[in-house]
C-alpha cells in the first residue's frame, strides 16, 4: 500500500515537472517575442530608458536635441527650448514628433549592425543611437522665434545652394518647450491655440490673393494673357462674404496685368473667367504642386482637393481650396528657381557606426518644371522689390466669420525664400517688417561668415 502511493506521488510529481517545463518552453521560446514586445513588460521599458538616443545638430554642428543621464534613466534634452517644429520632441510616455519621429529609427540606433547588436547586449550595454544633421541653422532659428513673438501663425526660411533648396528655419506660433512636455502635455493638447500642431507644415489656410503670381504666371505661361495688356477698372472692389477687398495700394489708371500684380489688385482677376475655364483653373494649381504635399521628413497634413467650383472664387483664392505654408512656400521656390522645383532638404547627413557622416539624399526626384524661365523672370520682375527683396505681401479674408489673415513672400538674389502667414492679423506694414528685418539678418550673417573665413 505503501509502495503504491510513492509511486502515484512519483507520477505527480513527474507530471508537475513536465508541465512546468513545457510551461517554460511555451512563455520563454514561443511565446518570447510577444511578451518582450508588450508595452507593459518592465525589461521593455527599462530598455527603452536606457536608450542613448543620437544626437540633432544644426547645419552648423550646434547641438539642438540630445540624450543626458539623470537618476530617472536617459531623458531628452533640448539646449534651444524654442527651436521649433522640425526638430519636434521624443517623450517616453508621449511619443515623437517632428524629426524626432521621422528618423527614430536612426536615432534610437535601431538600424546598426547584428554582430554590434549582438555584442552589446553580451555585455549588458544599452543601445546607442545615430546622430543627425539638419539644414537649420540655430542662430537663424532663434532671429525667427523672436520676430514671432506675439503673433500666432508660421514661417518657412529656404536657402538655395547647389541643385537643392534647405529648411533653414521653419516655425510655428504658438509652440512649446519640449523640456517641459512631460509636465504640460495634458494642458498643451487642451489649448484651443494648438500649440502642438505644426502650422508650417499642417495648418490649412485660406489661400486668398497669394495665389495671383502663381494663377498670372500659369495664365502667361499658356498665353492666356500678356502682362503690358490692359486691364478695366483696376481698383474696383472685390466683395466676399460681404466683406470689400481692395488693391494694396492704389493704381493709376490706364492700368495693365503689369499693375495689377504689382499693387496686388484683386479686381482685374475677376475679369480672368473670361479665358480660364475651370479646368485651365485647376491645371494652374496643379503646376504648382498646391495640390499635392511636398516630400519632406514631417507630419504634413493629408487633404482631399475637391475639384474647383467656382471660376470667379478661384480665381481670388476663395474657392474650395486650402493651402499650407509649406505648399505655398515650394511654389515660391519655383518661381524663384527658373520655374523649376527644386529638390528639398531637411536632414543633409546621418553619422554612421564609424563616426564617419554619410549625405542624406534629396528628399524629393527629378526636378519638374512649374512654368518656363521667361514666365518666372516675367512674373518675379512685375513684383515690388525694396532693399533687393523681391515681396509680395497681401490680406486674406478667412472662414466663416471673415477673419483676415496676412501673407508675406520675399526672396534674395543671394537665394534665400521666405513664406510667413499670421492668424487675425491685417497690417501688412508689420509682417513686412519681420519679413525684411529676417532677410536682412539672414544677409548679414552670411557676409560675417563670408569674412570670417
């Protein structure tokens, strides 16, 4: 009787053991990569702090994110609080944005060599991240979060050098410090100003009459209309949603296409329908890119682009559609550039494991053409010009309750192109001043450089 109870007592235990060990077989080798992957596995997420994420630098070597210790684990540092919506944020608990979250791959290290994978994780060391370099530069940065101060809405700085044009300063008002983004994330997404949205790149405003050089240049360029022509009645008002819309400045009469862009005259265009239908409308936009989404390493905003409705609203910027800074900004470059797209830069190198800097690509193809280089030349000569800054600066009635917002674009023969818009705001005297007073300093700390070298 004895015997036999040992052995039934032998038998449970020889089943307890087999389970136990298929028990383990089945949560440490089947089932291993599921539960390493689980958000809530503690070894995930002390992994994930001990992370020493790459470094982000300017163009210049300046450091604008980087990784440093504290007693808390690895937390993300950035020296230029303000530096704006390209470099974004990187938050354990929040996520990431910006460059950030474009290249987090990169920058978490994600992407080096098995054998070095390998080898760390034999020896117990976290993972180290590759830095980036960006086309921004900091010091132009910080000119441009300053001449925002106070004004809600977006600017884009591109610089041309070579084939490709750069980011070199990209910023979005209101915006927030990512050191602080832990503490006030809930406050940040609660404030009806929107400080986390990327107006530069996802802000979709009514384009108004920051259209008429690129609807005047498609319409010369498909010889619709010369710019020495006639035009009747240049200073006539233009009403929408029962608000009148003039001339930036008044016009002599008799008055041509000429005038017309000159004093950015609403009224003449108008008179376009008579030659445009909406197809031509629509292919002119189309020429432009205003109704794609440029390719560049950010959040931009995904819309839809219903077909053009209403000849004598397009033509004047108030039809159905909607344009971001970015998207005006690259068909500024075209003009700019012979009529041609050039190639856009954001990341310029990412640091191999050797410490060697390898040279990102151009994130956008082949070149294309928006118009012919006489056209451009046309259009950019009949443009107001001070200080040699070719501009064009207008107001735009926007939404429902006709609000104004302003636009500004100015560029430099030396290659710089600058597209600022400001939310409720109808002095075009004050974004002239910041748009001038950037180039300006954008003009002058080239020439110091120039000398200091």
């Amino acid at each position: 009787m004895q015997s036999a109870n040992i052995q039934h007592l032998t038998r449970l235990i020889l089943i307890a053991f087999v389970l136990t060990a298929f028990s383990l077989v089945f949560w440490s080798v089947l089932r291993a990569e599921e539960i390493l992957a689980r958000a809530d596995n503690p070894r995930q997420v002390d992994a994930a702090l001990q992370i020493q994420r790459g470094q982000i630098l300017d163009r210049n070597g300046r450091s604008l994110a980087e990784t440093i210790s504290t007693t808390a684990g690895n937390q993300r540092y950035y020296p230029y609080a303000q530096i704006g919506p390209a470099v974004g944020y990187y938050s354990f608990r929040h996520g990431t944005a910006g460059v950030e979250d474009s290249f987090n791959a990169v920058l978490r290290g994600d992407h080096v060599n098995e054998w070095t994978t390998v080898w760390r994780q034999l020896l117990h060391q976290p993972q180290v991240g590759q830095a980036i370099k960006l086309t921004l530069d900091a010091e132009i940065q910080m000119q441009a979060e300053s001449l925002m101060q106070g004004h809600k809405g977006a600017l884009i700085l591109f610089s041309q050098s070579g084939a490709a044009a750069d980011v070199v300063s990209l910023v979005s008002h209101p915006g927030y410090d990512p050191n602080q983004l832990q503490e006030q994330f809930d406050a940040l997404l609660a404030d009806e100003d929107a400080p986390l949205l990327n107006r530069s790149t996802q802000g979709q405003y009514q384009p108004g009459m920051v259209l008429q050089p690129f609807i005047l240049a498609a319409a010369y360029e498909a010889g619709f209309l010369q710019l020495d022509e006639a035009v009747k009645y240049p200073n006539r008002p233009v009403l929408v949603n029962g608000s009148a819309t003039y001339c930036a400045s008044a016009v002599q009469e008799p008055a041509s296409w000429r005038d017309a862009l000159t004093h950015r005259c609403p009224g003449p265009m108008l008179d376009l329908p008579d030659t445009l239908s909406l197809a031509d409308l629509a292919e002119g936009f189309n020429r432009f890119r205003l109704t794609q989404q440029p390719a560049l390493p950010l959040n931009t905003e995904t819309a839809t682009y219903p077909p053009v409705a209403d000849e004598m609203l397009a033509v004047i910027g108030q039809d159905n559609l909607i344009v971001t800074p970015l998207q005006v900004a690259v068909a500024w470059l075209a003009l700019h550039n012979n009529g041609r797209f050039p190639p856009l830069r954001l990341v310029s190198a990412v640091q191999n494991e050797d410490d060697t800097w390898e040279t990102v690509a151009e994130t956008t193809g082949e070149s294309e053409t928006a118009v012919s280089p006489q056209t451009a030349r046309a259009i950019l000569g009949a443009l107001p010009r001070t200080n040699g800054i070719t501009e064009f600066s207008t107001r735009v009635l926007s939404g429902p309750d006709a609000s104004i917002n302003s636009w500004y674009l100015g560029a430099t023969a030396s290659g710089q192109t600058l597209v600022i818009v400001l939310e409720d705001e109808a002095d075009l005297g004050e974004i002239e001043e910041i748009g001038r007073a950037l180039l300006t300093a954008v003009a002058i700390m080239s020439a110091n450089k120039v000398t200091s070298n």
